[in-house]
C-alpha cells in the first residue's frame, strides 16, 4: 500500500522512533527501563526491543508490576503523565529505590506525550523531583496501518462519556496541529457531535496561538490551507453509540470479538493455531500440556493473505482461503516443471515467499475454524437475531423474552448489557416498567456489586428509562446544543433517510457498506458518506435518477449541503467551518502543488472506532479511487466489549 498523499505514516513512525531513542541515548550508560503497560503495545509498533538494547536498555520492567531490581545506576521511568496513578507510582518505587539501594542512581522520567502540572506536584509532594531528570516524549498518532493513526488511548470511551474527562479531545487537538504545521490547515472543518465542536475550537484556539507567536520574518506556509489534505472530518462516537455494541461480522472484527486486537497484536492459543514457526511443542500433540499457551500472531497489512481478508465479510472468507489454498498447490507443483536450471533457480528464489504465505494460510484457516465454530453455536445465532431485529425497527419488546431467557442461561454479563444498551439507544429509552425488571434480573443473576455497574451506564445515557412525557428523550451530561439539534439520535427517523438497512446485500462482491454488519450500514460511516459521497448515498436512498452534484474532489467543500435536514435527527452540534490563509499565498501554494492531484480526507473519530467501521471506511476510499484517500485518525480501536466494559464493576461483593 503507497503512501497516502498529505499524511507519511513512515516519517510519523520514524519521528516517533527518532524521539525516543534520543531521550535514552541522553542518559549515557546502561539503563533499566520501567515502562507502563499500556504503552509497551503501542511503542512495540514503531521500535523492536533491539534498539532499546543498541541504546544502552539492559531490562525492561512493567510499572504495574512493581518489581524493579537495582542492577543498573540509571533507571528510566516511561509513563503517561496524564494519569495522576502512574504519578504515585512511580513517586514511590523512586523513594523506595533511594532508601533501600546501597548505590546512588540516576533516575530519568519520561512523559508521554507531555509533562502535566500534576505530575510536577506529585513529584514534589513526594521529594523527589529535585533528584531526578525529568522529560517528556511528544508521542501522539501512532500508525496502525498506512491508513490508521491513533493515539492509542487507554480507555477512550470510559474516560470521555463515564468519567466526562476532556484530556482525550485535547490531545487530539495536538496530534492533529502537526499534521496542520506540516502539510497545510484543514481547508474546511465538518463535524457532528458536542465533542467534536469542541475539537474543532481547539484547532483554531491553537492557530490562533500559533499566529501570535509568530515572528513576521517567520514563514508562514504552516498557516495555509493545505493542497493536498482536502478536509477533516471529526464524529463525535456518541452521536452513533448503537454501532460499536453490535456483534462485529467482518473477519478482523470477528476475531477482535472473540480474542481481541491490541496494537495489531493477538493473543491466541496455541492449540487453535499450533505453535510458532520453528518451535518443537515440547510434548505430543493434543497432550493436556499445551493447553492454555498463548501465541501472539501480528495482524496487519505486511501480512498479504490478512490484508487480503481483514474487511471481507467473514460468510465469504472460507471460500478465499480455498482459492488461495488451491493457488499455492498449483505454484508448488510447478516446480515438476521446471526443464531448465535458470526455472528451478527461480522457483527456489520464490521458495521463501511461498513458505511464508503457506505458514500464514495455515494460521488463517485455523482461525477461521475456530470463529466458524463460534458462529454456528446457538447461543451466537440467538444474540445475532437479537441484534437484527432491534436495528431493522421491530418492536424491541418481542426480543424481551430472547434477553431473559440468555440471561437465565447465564451468559456473561458484558453480552447480555450490549443488547440491552442496544435497544435503549436505538428505541430512545426502555419502558419503565421492563427496564426495572431487567435490573432486578441482573442483580440477582450476577451480582448485587453491578448496582453501580448499571448507574455508569445511565450516567453514560445507555441504559435509561424511556420518560412518558417525551419518548424520545434521553438525558444528556453537559453541553447543550442551540436550535434544532437533537438530544440523542432518532434512529428511527435514520432508518430511511439515510437507508441505514439494506436488505439485499451482496458479501461476495459488495456495493455498499452495510455489507460489513450483513444488511446494517454503521451511522457513523453514513454521515461521511453524506460528506464525501453525496451522490452515491442520494442514488442508494431515492434510486439512480437522483440529482445532485457529482462526488467530484471539491463535494467536501459543500459540507452537509444537501442533507442538512437529515443530520437534525442525529444528536449533537452540526458544524462546517472554513479555514482560510493569505489568498496570494495560497494561490501559489496550489499552482505549485498541482490541483488535480488525489486529495486526502482525513476522519477523526472522538471516543474510539471499531474496525468494522474501519473496513467500512476503506470500502468509501475504493469508491473514490483515484480522486480522493481516506485515513482514519482515532483516540482508540474498541469494540462493544469497551464500550460497556467500561462501565461494569470490578468488585465482587458476592452473588445473589
């Protein structure tokens, strides 16, 4: 996959590289290396255990594990200084090192991606900060992909919509201002969602502070609209919080359902997918020995068969896997056919490549046994149904029994929330009367602990009563917005206007992206439809003899021209704002750039996206080859297992 045009995910990835290993080539000498968990994965993408050790790192140590040995005088602590906990923790493990060590160290703390306030003060109360070197590494957009940055939040949609934080927005803000310093300002800024205004506000806040720290001898192409970024376009995740809590049915989300992807990485176990490449298993096959050992597998696109299969719908991936199956056979048996040296030299030239593809294969049909075996259990099909039926508008009460009935056969609870988040996010609420019985079932199914598991998940408006006076009104935290926004989204409403259901779908060779949930297009990926592909999306609701303007490179520039009324019925402030520089300057700028090159559309998702969204998303970007590129920027990769998650106690107060 090239480069995309406006945003070098390699050059994000090499800075990132660069920064760090400076910092630790400053601390001269051999080092330990405490490091929060959390940010082991993402610094695991752009630098290998390899080169922490070329730059004087002799071991690393998980901050949470509390378990840092005095081997070495330097030790660097490597933490996000926005999380007060990390803070006291390595507060304490310092003054524990200083009272009990019998040598002098020299600490060094690193944080990313900038050094707060309170972490100064934590440091201070604790005496420390006096005696140790303190910097900070500007690690924000962390590539997944060539088309995928993010920031790699711990915990986007608890802290944004449970906990009301705000550090998550403001740090977008300044992940994104480089990309503006760099390539151009976004010629215009769209969005839907409170949050997402909020973003947008930053973005011209930090212009405007740019601006005046400005010398006028300073060059100022920083401060013109870009020619090659087209626009940004920033979803506020809870103006569609109905999507993620579906069961993903792509096959990268699939396995993200049942294994989880973190930092292109999962952990599965071996006796699905056999041991690594090389290894011996240390007893007989099936032995009860090798049950419970895990194997990271790397999930991304330097994989070519996974590239292949990642947003394919996953009825249609067992037939792929054939092809390629019969493909490989075909080109091992050419080697019966090689007649002459310089053919059977090309063919063990070629060997290594099969071999890796024939490894791959192996590892993929595994898995695909595995899911398959998953996706023919009863218990699967009846949540699957459950899901269908309250997204296509059937009456959410027939499906009460369904949900009672799972709830008896003691699914875990995260399953039995998502459908029940589902039907109150789409129906604007639960009757009263149903939602008192479902938590009274809960309770005593699961735990009397999850009263304050279903408090987080009002507090967050998923799981609320339906009120009498309006039925679909859905208290909302915070900002209110002005005149003729709604309060939640009316799926209801968005069902038809933007064909949010689509019932003939074709998996095998799609046309559309409700492809990605077999009949559901996501919302989210609507409302940038409706941007960027206003044609398409026109013709898919009224029919081909639609009129409107084509999905020519500059449609961006008309925002929600032509669906303004639409958007209404999705909650959340609606803005479109352009971004404009010296005219003359910017003049040049384009003669010089060229106009009629591929743009890029940048799409920014506050709180988190999945990667059925993410499939959905590159489907729009192969519709618009040749004219437009998409890459998606995010504070997190989640799934509906986050997004509940997030909110269920983790006390044990016992059963009831």
């Amino acid at each position: 996959m090239a480069p995309h045009p406006g945003i070098d995910t390699d050059a994000l990835k090499e800075k990132a590289r660069k920064d760090l290993l400076d910092l630790l080539e400053g601390v001269r000498g051999k080092k330990n290396l405490v490091i929060e968990q959390s940010l082991a994965g993402p610094i695991g993408l752009f630098v290998k255990f390899t080169a922490l050790q070329d730059y004087g790192v002799d071991k690393v140590f998980f901050l949470e594990n509390d378990n840092l040995d005095t081997s070495q005088k330097n030790v660097v602590f490597l933490a996000s200084g926005e999380k007060a906990t990390q803070c006291i923790a390595i507060a304490e493990q310092i003054k524990r090192l200083q009272q009990k060590s019998t040598i002098e160290h020299e600490v060094s703390v690193i944080w990313v991606p900038r050094r707060t306030l309170v972490s100064n003060k934590i440091l201070e109360e604790a005496g420390v900060l006096g005696d140790i070197s303190v910097e900070a590494l500007p690690l924000h957009f962390v590539p997944l992909d060539d088309d995928v940055l993010t920031l790699a939040y711990d915990d986007p949609i608890g802290d944004l919509y449970l906990r009301k934080d705000p550090t998550s927005i403001f740090l977008a803000a300044q992940a994104l201002m480089p990309i503006q310093h760099k390539y151009g300002l976004f010629p215009r800024i769209i969005g839907k969602g409170d949050n997402a205004r909020r973003l947008m506000e930053l973005l011209l806040r930090m212009r405007s502070e740019v601006a005046a720290d400005e010398k006028p001898t300073t060059s100022r192409r920083g401060m013109m609209p870009s020619a090659t970024i087209e626009s940004l376009i920033i979803i506020d995740r809870e103006v569609d919080m109905a999507t993620p809590l579906l069961t993903q049915l792509t096959y990268e989300g699939l396995i993200d359902e049942m294994f989880g992807i973190r930092n292109n990485q999962a952990e599965i176990d071996t006796s699905i997918i056999g041991q690594a490449p090389g290894q011996q298993p240390k007893a007989q096959s099936g032995a009860p020995q090798q049950q419970g050992l895990k194997r990271k597998i790397q999930l991304d696109s330097t994989d070519k068969l996974y590239d292949q299969l990642r947003d394919a719908n996953f009825a249609i991936v067992g037939p792929l896997l054939n092809k390629v199956a019969r493909r490989l056979a075909g080109e091992y048996e050419s080697r019966h056919g090689a007649k002459s040296t310089s053919e059977l030299r090309e063919f063990v030239n070629k060997l290594p490549g099969y071999q890796a593809e024939q490894q791959s294969l192996k590892t993929h049909t595994n898995l695909t046994e595995e899911a398959l075996k998953h996706t023919q259990t009863d218990i699967f099909n009846r949540v699957l149904e459950v899901q269908q039926n309250l997204v296509s508008g059937s009456d959410p009460s027939s499906q009460h029994d369904t949900i009672e009935e799972l709830i008896a056969r003691d699914l875990p609870l995260i399953t039995i929330l998502r459908l029940l988040c589902l039907e109150s996010t789409i129906s604007g609420g639960l009757r009263p009367k149903d939602l008192d019985n479902f938590k009274r079932l809960i309770l005593h199914a699961y735990g009397y602990q999850h009263l304050l598991t279903l408090h987080n998940l009002e507090k967050m408006g998923l799981l609320v009563a339906r009120t009498a006076a309006n039925p679909f009104y859905i208290p909302v935290g915070g900002g209110g917005g002005g005149a003729g926004e709604s309060k939640i989204t009316n799926y209801n409403a968005l069902r038809k206007s933007l064909r949010l259901i689509v019932d003939e779908v074709n998996e095998q060779d799609p046309n559309d992206i409700a492809y990605v949930y077999s009949g559901y297009a996501p919302l989210s990926v609507r409302l940038v439809q409706s941007i960027i592909q206003k044609q398409h999306l026109l013709n898919l609701i009224r029919g081909p003899s639609a009129s409107s303007s084509a999905d020519t490179p500059s449609s961006a520039t008309q925002g929600w021209q032509g669906f303004e009324d639409v958007v209404k019925s999705v909650r959340g402030e609606t803005f479109s704002k352009v971004q404009k520089g010296d005219d003359a300057a910017a003049k040049a700028r384009h003669m010089l750039m060229g106009s009629g090159k591929e743009k890029t559309v940048v799409v920014m998702f506050l709180g988190g996206i999945t990667r059925t969204e993410i499939a959905a998303l590159r489907f729009v970007g192969k519709g618009l080859e040749g004219r437009r590129r998409v890459v998606v920027c995010t504070t997190g990769v989640i799934s509906g297992r986050e997004v509940v998650g997030c909110a269920v106690e983790k006390g044990d107060f016992g059963r009831g």
